[in-house]
C-alpha cells in the first residue's frame, strides 16, 4: 500500500505541477513538448485484501465487497476524493508513429457509434472522438478518472490490436486543465504538424456536428469543443498564424516538387487518387504550384467535375476507380487521400507498373490514416514512398516565422482557459441551487398544508391563494441572498461561489457529487449485467 500511496502521490504532483505551470507561464511549441504522462497502476491493490489487514477467524467467510466498495476504498480513498475529470486519452503525430495511429483510425461515420460505446463503459459519463490523419484523441468525462483512463485504454488495445503495454509507451494522457489547454492548442493549429493551419479548426467543428443528439455528447463535452472552436477562431482572427501557412496538403505538394529532379511538373504525369476535401485541397496547391495537367481517380465523378469547373486553366481528366493501376501507369507522381481502410497500391501490383517515362522511380505521396499504400511498397526498387510524417522537412522551413505568433496565440488560450474553468465550475452550482429550492420548498409546502389543517374546512379559496402567496413571497424573499451568491458571474468571485455551495451542501445536508456520482455508476454496472 505504501508503494500505491507513492505512485499516486507521484501522479498527482506531475499533475499539479504541469497545471501550474500552464497557468504561470507560457509553453514552447508543442512539436517541442515532450508530454507528460500520468503512470498508475493497472494492478492496484485493494485494501479489503491487504496482507496487512488482520486475518479474519478461519470459520467466518469474508463476505465478498461490490464493485462500488472496491472502487471508494482502493487506492487510497482516491474516489471519495476525485470528482468527475475531462480527459483526454489517445495517439497523435508527436508521440506515435504513422504504423501504430492508422490501426486506432476511426472513419468519421462511425464517430456517434463509438461516443455511444465509450459511454456504456462503467466509469466514462460523457465522451467525444478526433481522428485525423495527425492524430485519434479520444476526450471523456470520467466518474474516476483512474478508472476511465484504464476502461478507455482498454477499450483501445481491443478495437486497434495494439497492446496496452505499447498504448502507454505512445499515448497522450492529459486531465483536467491540460486536457483543455491541448484541445485548445489543436483547435488553433498549434499541436499541428504544420502550425497555425486551418484545416484542424473544420475537423473539431465535424466533431460537434457529428455528436449533435448523440447520447453521450452531453453538456461538459460539447461545450469543451465548441469553446475550442471559439478559440481556433478568435486565434487565427488576432494573430494571423495562418497566414501563410502550409497545409498537409500544400505540404505534400511541396514535397514532390522537392524531389523531381527539375523541380518542376511541367514534364511529370500527376495522379491523385480522391478528390474529397483533402485530395480537392491537393488539386489546388498542385495547379498553384504550376501543375497545368493531371488525373483524377475517383469513385464520384460529379466532386471531379466541380473541381473542374473551379480551376478552368488546368486541365483535370476524370478517370473511375477501375482504371486506377493503369493511370498509374502513366503516371511518374501519385497523390493518395481517401477515406480507404485498405492499401490500394499493394506490394502485388506496384511491381507489376513499368517505370516511368523518364525511367525513374515512381512518386508516392500518401497523406491518407490509414495508409493507401501498402508499408512495403517502400522497399521496392521500382517507388519512392512518402506519408504524412515524412511531411516534417517541408514544415521545419516554413514553422520559424510563426513561432511568435504562436505565443501570441498562446496568450489568448489562456484567457480562454480561465473563461472555460469558470463556466465548468459554474455547473456544479447549478445543482446546488436546483436542491436547495427543492428542499426549502418542501418544507414550504408541508408547513402551507399543516396551516391549513388547523384551520379547518371553512377556509375561502380567496384566504388559500392568499396563504399560498404569502408563503411564496417568505421563501423567495429568503431564497434570493443564497442564490445571489450561488452564482458565477462577473460580480462574483468563482472559489466563493465555490465556497458557498459547499456551505449550503454542508448546512442543509444536500446531495453531495459522489452520491450522485455512486448512483451513476450503479446503473451503468447494473445495465451491463443485463
């Protein structure tokens, strides 16, 4: 139990530690951020079977604790303590390589699915998932968040195949307060490979859309991503961190350009496989960057056509999704970006394509999680293949003249931070407010119904409505000092408002957040028996 009390004490001034620090000074770039992860013991102990706890006699059978028994009296009374965390738990570019992110990819279709699926996880209230091709983060509210981190972890390994030993070697585990300030980060495009770019603040608004009226997308995690949203806006409006900025997409243009031997392609033949909002945004950096002819496979030829008539100077053939290889090969630069959950260049048939019309290798870029083109393609003599994180060099040159403007940027999400904080604080009084008008209602209520009694039947409905109103204006003349005082606004300090719940809970023996929180968990683990 000592060594639990350690680690725990351990996690728990890591915690703090980064918090406060956050809150004191600004950080460096997040490329340049080695992120601290929490360590807790999967295995912890459970007092109840403690080899210090006195024996019982060998005739008594000690009776079998519930699992709400365990969780309040394991690691070190840590549930009683914990009240319900945000927190966020998962892979991105910075921590994980592109082979162990693609496993964990989730198409955005299945987003409401999955939000639902965490949810019916015992310790998870509340849950939310960002997968791009940097990174799947996945944001909870957990009941504990010891508990939820290990559910969620687990959840992970089951679904990607990835084991929980390799999760934690490369996972991103931040709670609270740091699991704010990153989503805030990404929304801004500073967690980004290319910082300040845009395409990042379309995606988290995608995550608000596709919780919209899904169970589980509640009130704390939809308000989380649309303050994030507000921040990437209010970010790029006061620094202009994206102006001029690479995108993934104009940075795997960027790339191939870099390695055609001229430089140029005037003389390459160009293919891009997919035209959604990726490969549409590849189409428009290749023809800004002087591309005047090039293929396009996909499976809808009507997006193929739109883009055509957006860029009427260059020419854009359509080809279906059956010709692909043999556009291919033709083609000395191949541009990858579809939603496929299979490689579509395999090992197999990328030797089967001659070489190219100058004889070279052929050009793969494949910006696409999971990957279009098979890994071992890498290895042939006949291709040269490049992915997301081969993107890096291309970005290194274009990230210096930013980084000022990433701490400008940085100041604001802390403002917003604070903003956050207050309103999440401010939901804990809501409750409050709702039981202590109940309780003092009742006692309204009861006392009315006595004054009547006493009264007899032969009191009017004129003198009922009369004592009704007087007993009204009583409560809420009483009502209103407390009330005032219970709520977050600019008038009122939030650690006092804090305080003064705390007081009425203490006072009038309200119900306290973990006996909700017991009751929560109680009917998720009695839903998962049935």
């Amino acid at each position: 139990m000592a060594a639990l009390a350690g680690s725990s004490a351990a996690a728990t001034a890591t915690t703090t530690t980064t918090s406060v620090r956050f809150r004191r000074s600004l950080c460096p770039p997040p490329s340049q951020v080695h992120f601290r992860r929490a360590r807790f013991s999967v295995n912890a102990a459970c007092p109840f079977f403690s080899d210090n706890n006195n024996s019982l006699p060998k005739n008594v059978v000690a009776p079998t604790p519930s699992p709400l028994e365990v969780l309040k009296t394991s690691a070190a009374e840590r549930y009683t303590k914990d009240k319900n965390s945000i927190v966020c738990i998962g892979l991105n570019i910075h921590t994980a390589p592109v082979e162990m992110r693609e496993k964990l990819a989730i198409p955005e279709e299945q987003w409401p699915q999955v939000i639902q699926d965490l949810c019916a996880l015992n310790h998870i209230e509340e849950a939310a998932v960002l997968s791009t091709c940097n990174r799947m983060e996945i944001y909870v509210v957990a009941l504990s968040h010891h508990r939820g981190v290990k559910e969620v972890t687990d959840w992970m390994s089951k679904v990607s195949g990835i084991s929980i030993r390799d999760l934690r070697e490369h996972q991103v585990l931040l709670y609270n307060a740091d699991a704010t300030q990153h989503l805030f980060e990404v929304a801004a495009g500073l967690d980004s490979l290319v910082l300040g770019e845009g395409q990042i603040l379309a995606q988290v608004k995608q995550v608000v859309k596709a919780g919209q009226g899904v169970p589980g997308f509640d009130r704390k995690i939809s308000g989380l991503f649309k303050h994030a949203i507000s921040v990437g806006k209010r970010v790029r409006t006061e620094t202009n961190i994206s102006s001029g900025s690479v995108s993934v997409s104009s940075a795997a243009a960027e790339l191939a350009l870099m390695k055609l031997p001229e430089s140029s392609f005037a003389d390459a033949g160009v293919l891009v496989v997919g035209s959604g909002k990726m490969g549409k945004l590849v189409i428009k950096h290749l023809a800004a960057k002087g591309c005047r002819r090039m293929i396009v496979v996909n499976r809808s030829e009507e997006k193929v056509h739109a883009i055509q008539r957006e860029l009427k100077d260059v020419e854009i053939v359509f080809r279906p999704i059956s010709e692909m290889l043999a556009c291919a090969a033709e083609s000395d630069v191949i541009f990858t970006s579809t939603a496929s959950e299979t490689p579509l260049f395999s090992i197999e048939n990328v030797q089967k394509l001659p070489l190219t019309s100058h004889g070279r290798r052929r050009l793969f870029v494949d910006i696409c999680i999971p990957r279009n083109v098979e890994p071992g393609v890498s290895d042939l003599e006949n291709a040269l293949v490049y992915n997301v994180d081969d993107l890096k060099e291309v970005v290194a040159a274009n990230k210096e003249d930013r980084l000022q403007k990433a701490a400008e940027a940085r100041e604001i999400i802390i403002e917003e931070w604070n903003k956050f904080e207050a309103w999440k604080d401010s939901l804990e009084t809501t409750p409050t407010i709702k039981k202590f008008r109940a309780y003092v209602e009742r006692i309204r209520a009861s006392e009315m119904e006595k004054c009547l009694t006493k009264m007899g039947n032969d009191v009017s409905k004129e003198h009922k409505d009369a004592i009704y109103a007087l007993s009204m204006s009583i409560v809420n003349k009483i009502l209103h000092g407390p009330m005032q005082h219970l709520r977050c606004d600019k008038s009122n300090d939030i650690s006092e408002v804090l305080e003064n719940m705390r007081a009425l809970n203490r006072m009038y023996d309200l119900e306290t957040e973990i006996s909700l929180m017991e009751e929560k968990i109680r009917v998720k683990m009695e839903r998962a028996k049935k």
